[in-house]
C-alpha cells in the first residue's frame, strides 16, 4: 500500500496555488454533488447500487460512497479486494473472472475476514472450471491454519456477455454455470453480471439506447432458461456511468456499478447527454505547469507518465479564461499546448495549466495520492490528501 | 520510495511459474547481453554514454549501467534526480526544463548533496527566465539552512529543437542562451542538448539517417555562433536507442543518452534494423494469465494498468509455441487474444501468456518492483527483485 509523500501531506491547508506540479487534483465540492446526485438517482428508484471501486482505489472515497448509500463496492483484482477489506469495507463484489488457485485461496481467505463484520465476498464467474477451482478454495479455506475456520459461503455472478466481447458465457450459457455453482455447499447462485462496457462511451443516445435494450433482451432470455430450472434468478448487475439510467429503467438490473461519474473524465463527456441521467460535473484534474514557451507552442509538465491517453488526450479546462487551448501528445512527461480554432493565445512560461483527463480510472492509478481541494480550483485550499492505496495492485 | 510487497520479494529463488499475474519480468541474461552490446560499443567509439534513467526508474538499474562504463544517468524529473542521488548515483543530468522556483531550490540542493562525493549536477534550460531562476536558486542554496554551504556549479545544457519540436530554442537562439549562462558564477554553460525524439521511431533506416543528418547541421549552425563569440563550445548530448550509431558517427555528439536498448520493447523492435547499431533482445515481458476461454478469443489479466498502450499493443512472446496470437485492447484489466493470421489455437484457461511491451518507460512506471529471471523465461528462476524506485516520482 503507497504511503503519502511528505510533500503532499504538508499541503493540507494551504492554498491550491502552493501544488507542485503535475499533481492529481480533486474539486471537492463538484466531487460531493457528483456523489449526492447519484445516490439520490438509486434512492429514488429504489434500485442497489455498488460503485466500481477500480475507479479512484481509495478506502476513503469506498467508505464515503457506502455512507451515501451504496452497499458496498465492486472491484477489479483480487489485491484490490484485500486492500479494501484491511481498510475496513466488508462487502466487495469481485467483478471479474479469478482463475489462478494461488489467488482463489486468498479470495476465500476474505470471505472468511468479513464474515465476522457482517459483510459478505461476491465474485464473477464465465467457466465450470472457474466454479470448480473456487469450490475447492473455499473448502479448503474453512480448515487452512491461520484463517478463523467459519464455514463462509460466497456469493457467485454468473457473467454472460451481452455485446462487450470480452469475458463472459453468451447468455444460452449461463444455465449451465448456475447449476454447477448451486451444486457446490460453498458458493451461493446470487445472479448475473450484464455489463456492456462498449455501451457506455457510445456517443449518440439512441445506440446507448439501442445496446442496453439489446442486453436487457439478453438477460431476459438468460433468467428465463435459469427459472425453467426451478432456481430463483437471484440479483442482474451492471451499468456504468453512460448507461446507468438506461438499466434501471428496465426493471431487470437490480444492482448499478457505476463508478466514473464521481470524476468525470473528458470522454464520458463527449457522450450526447441523456436527459434521463442526471448531470456530472468534472471533479478530476491533473494540475500541471508550462516549462517551456516556443513560438508555435507551449509545453507542459504532465505527459501519459501523469495522465492516461488511452481513451484520447485531456482537455485544457477554460479555469480563470486559460482555455482555447489543444493538447497533443508530447510523449511520457510532456504535453505540448496549441491555441484552439477559437484562437486564444499561449500561455506563458510558469503559468498553470489544469488538465481533465480522458479517462479517469488509468490516471488515479498513477498517483500515489489525490490532493482533495475545497474553494475551487481558482482560490480553494487543500482539505485533504487522498490516498490511491490501491494503486499498482493489480494481482 | 515504493517498497516491495511481500509476495514479490518471496519469490526469490522460486521458479519463473510461480510468478502470479500480472508482473513485470526483466530476462536477465537477455538484459546482461543487452547492456554489454551497448558498453561495448560507447567504448569501441570512446564516446561518453550517460543512460536514461527514465526507462527503469531504479538505483540498482543506475548503478549496474554505471559499473558497465556509463558516465551517470540521465532522469526527466526533479523527483527523479532525488531518489538518484539519495540512492548514491552522484553524476545526473536532469535533461528537462524546470521552470518552477520550489523545484529549482531543490536542484541546487543537490549540487550541493552530491559535492562531497566528487559527483556533480547538470539541467537543461530553453529560456533566459529558466537560467535566470536556476543561478537565483544556486545563489539561495549556499546560504540556505540545513545545507552544507558549498559555492557549487551546476552545468548546463541549452536545449536546441533538432527536430522533435517540443522543448528547445531554435538552433539561432543558443548563442543567446550560452552568453547569458556565462554571466552567473554558480552555473556553467556544458554544451548542447540535441536529442530528436522523433527521429528514433522512423521506421526506415533512410529517414532515420536523413533525420540525424538534419539535426548534426542544427548542431553546427549553434556550434559555430558559439565560438564565434569566444566560448568553448561544449559537449553535444543526445540521442536514443533508435539512432544513437548515427550522432556518434557525426563526430558531433559527445554522449548519448540510449535508455530503451537494455529492455527493448516491441515499438522500438519494428524499425527496420540500421546495420551500423548493435542488436538488442527483448528483455522486459509482462507475465499474464488466460482467465476467460470464449469460442473466438481468449481474455488475460493484463490490461492498459499493467502495460502501457501509447506506442501501440503488447506483441505476444512466442515462448514455448505459445505465440501466433494478436492482442487486442480489452481496457483497463484486460487483454484480448485472437489468434494472428499464422492460425495458431487460442490459449486455453489458465495458461500464462508473456507479452511485450509496446514501450517500456511508462510500462515500467506502472509497476512497484520488476522480477529478475535468470535461465530464460522458460524454466529459469526469480534471481532478484529490482524495485522501480522512481515509480510516481512524477514532480
């Protein structure tokens, strides 16, 4: 777990211009309506909601979520379950496929950490072979030396693929999994897990619109084939941050694991808004520095060492009229600054440069810490240093 | 300073299988090989070879190519510089502009850390304000508590634009920099940085050389004007992994500053290969793992959180026959496998699958710690974990 560098704990109190540069900034403020107005959306249509904690890796921000109202929170890797679990949020839903037995003991180990705490480990599935090595972890758990013995049952989503093309069984497959997970005393058929990742950044309403009809079609017909066996079809989760409004008004998915509308990254935001969504501000931003003034450009401190490309370049944020400017890629610690179409000049050597990445999750999981400021970004103060504690665990 | 975890450093004296993913795998024969080639040649041509730091990010990294005949390292960030010096590497050349007073004050920190071991300091600027900056932070450092209170120098590059059109004056310009260098007792003017980053990834061996070319007559233009006004011209610094035979044939460059030759990673692998350079192997690999089997592809654990993307997708190592595969962008966690023209099958469930970074520098700062394998990827043994201490060190 990444310690706090002791120049960023010294910041708290002081004011946002004292950041050194490049550093991961949250606004606070935008960041807690972000918050509010996503629980409010899952309060008010009666719906879970179990944020994706791959997102912003931080026990802080999982436990703030919880208050708020979510159940618990997803993850991606089993090292990012521990991390959350030892930070204290006992219910974590494993959202993936687990297949090394080395990390299925240790998934076993923390259904048997929480269990005392009243909390409860899920985890995804898409083989009978990943069932079958669960099985036997969890067996083999409840008499390992050092773990407490309980007889700990985890949950198990069965993962079919409704239009992402990644992992997942196609949905005439899913009836099998969940009569081979009911077959095992350990693990408990707790439903499917639906997510269509390509839906969220599709840019037009109606193919978001389009897609999350297609997996509703999908899992309809999966729930179908599973209630014709007699077992009761348990909880659908999925969603995200693009399509979120679309589940749960389906009245299928049960469970949203929307997680990036905390931030807001700069491709979320070249989606068509949809107005039955409720709207997010960007909250996320990587403070960086012009250290070199050309004739043709600017070049500013932060490059992909500091910001994730992946999913296109960041956006210059128009803060106190520093806008009208293009980013392009100007390697791992650069980037380099051009006046946009609508002609503003360049900026001058030292100024600051705030950068909305293009995609927030692979950006946190750069920083060792997120510097949380209250005020603004124009004359706010540091509240408080957020660490990323699960940044780089990735096993 | 990352430290390493505990199931990592538990490895040593294990075998290459026991390695969870995903990891960071350095082949250490491969990278023994990698770093004699390129010793040999610096020697062959007796030109001064200072690698860049910025690819592995590690002290015991630094201190191997140093042992091998490097002059020092060179490090992009003044965070960088820290943890080099800290780690007992006392010659570095910060090959950036550092334009902010709180990262200059520590820079002439330094000069003054490394003083007492015989080492010694070097920046680059590109603008009068950045000299200006530095010789006030000199000044302040000798008289700064809790510093020894040396007269240190601090040797300094003027970054010149060979190409790259990023951070750099125009060739015309140097002269005016170099003089105004020459006015501030605590700095002294070293020569000329040069490097053409481009140039490094033109894919033809022509281009490449018609590149360089370009770049030595930039070179000999500043030279020229430099002389012209009484001042030693310096030493020309510069140059990658892609041309480096071409700036030391010139008889221009002085030092080289190749980083990537000793990991080789697959985007710097599709150059066509210059007969005048050594050959270099691949010797850093991503160790994945198949976690879900589908009928048209396969899914590992390795995703843009492992690897880095912007110079393209992992090539798949063709190790055991294991090879025949394309991969394909599966996110944040996830890697896509389809089998590649050739038609190999697809993997099945739980084989490890080891991958070659599309590039290496930011690759490398994913991670906390790289595993060291000696007797090959196949059946070898963990010799040693080497940790990435510069991992974040992003400021």
């Amino acid at each position: 777990m990444s310690k706090i560098p002791a120049y960023l704990s010294g910041l708290v109190g002081k004011s946002v211009h004292d950041i050194d540069t490049p550093a991961l900034v949250i606004d606070l403020d935008a960041m807690k309506r972000n918050l509010g107005r996503m629980a409010a959306f899952a309060k008010k249509h009666g719906i879970r909601w179990r944020p994706h904690a791959k997102l912003h890796k931080s026990v802080q921000l999982a436990k703030m979520q919880v208050k708020a109202g979510a159940v618990g929170v997803c993850v991606q890797k089993t090292a990012e379950a521990e991390i959350m679990v030892a930070g204290g949020v006992h219910n974590v839903y494993l959202s993936n496929q687990v297949i090394a037995p080395s990390k299925l003991a240790r998934v076993a180990a923390l259904t048997q950490a929480v269990a005392p705490h009243g909390g409860q480990l899920a985890i995804a599935v898409d083989s009978i072979e990943g069932i079958v090595r669960l099985a036997q972890a969890m067996t083999q758990a409840r008499t390992r030396p050092g773990l407490p013995g309980l007889a700990t049952v985890i949950d198990v989503f069965v993962e079919i693929d409704v239009g992402q093309g990644r992992c997942g069984v196609q949905p005439g497959q899913a009836v099998t999994l969940a009569l081979e997970i009911s077959k095992h005393p350990a693990l408990r058929f707790a439903g499917m897990q639906a997510y269509h990742g390509k839906a969220q950044h599709l840019r037009s309403v109606g193919e978001r619109r389009q897609a999350i009809a297609s997996a509703v079609q999908a899992v309809l017909a999966a729930r179908q084939q599973i209630e014709a066996q007699g077992m009761a079809p348990g909880l659908v989760t999925g969603a995200g941050t693009g399509t979120f409004a679309l589940e749960t008004a389906s009245g299928v998915y049960g469970e949203l694991q929307t997680g990036s509308f905390l931030f807001m990254d700069a491709d979320y935001a070249h989606n068509e808004r949809d107005p039955v969504q409720p709207h997010f501000e960007h909250a996320l931003f990587v403070k960086a520095q012009v250290i070199s003034a050309q004739a043709s450009h600017a070049v500013c401190d932060a490059g992909h060492k500091s910001l994730a490309i992946d999913s296109g370049m960041p956006q210059v944020h128009s803060l106190g009229g520093a806008g009208g400017l293009d980013y392009f890629n100007g390697g791992d610690e650069h980037g380099i600054l051009r006046p946009a179409a609508d002609g503003k000049h360049l900026p001058e050597l030292g100024q600051p440069v705030w950068l909305i990445p293009g995609h927030c999750d692979p950006t946190v999981n750069l920083h060792d810490a997120m510097i949380g400021v209250s005020g603004g970004l124009l004359r706010g103060t540091v509240e408080r240093i957020i660490r990323v504690d699960a940044r780089g665990a990735m096993t």
